[in-house]
C-alpha cells in the first residue's frame, strides 16, 4: 500500500483532524517544505517522521497536503 492510498481509509480525516490540533504542525510542514523536501524531494513519510522526529501520522498529512497543494498549482 503506498502512502497516497492512506487518504482513503476511513480514519484518515480523523488523523488529518488530530495533525492539525498539533502545536507544531505548522512549523514542523513549513520545515518540511522549506528545507526537507528542497534537500530530498522525493522523501519518503517514514524518513521525514524520523528526520523531524514526529511521527509517522504526521508527516503522512504533511506530504500528503504538500503534494496536493503542489498539484493545485499545476495548470
């Protein structure tokens, strides 16, 4: 199962609820958008977990919400 495939378990708007009640969620993306994905773009959510130390939850939300805001941009 890939990461992607998560977001259609039915516990996932649960996780993504309980991610965004986190105090550092929105430092810990910003991190990840400013400087992981910069330095490895293609990181997996298991590597970003343990580079951040948070936890795997959380950086499946992260990746997950960087990937479709980057894909909103698209044309």
């Amino acid at each position: 199962m890939s990461w992607q495939e998560h977001v259609n378990n039915p516990l996932w708007p649960i996780l993504v609820e309980t991610v965004h009640t986190m105090a550092m969620y929105p430092h810990h993306k910003a991190y990840a958008r400013d400087v992981a994905l910069s330095e490895q773009p293609d990181i997996k959510p298991t590597d970003l977990a343990a580079k951040l130390g948070i936890s795997l939850g959380e950086a499946l939300v992260i990746l997950y919400e960087l990937e479709k805001t980057k894909n909103e941009g698209k044309p």
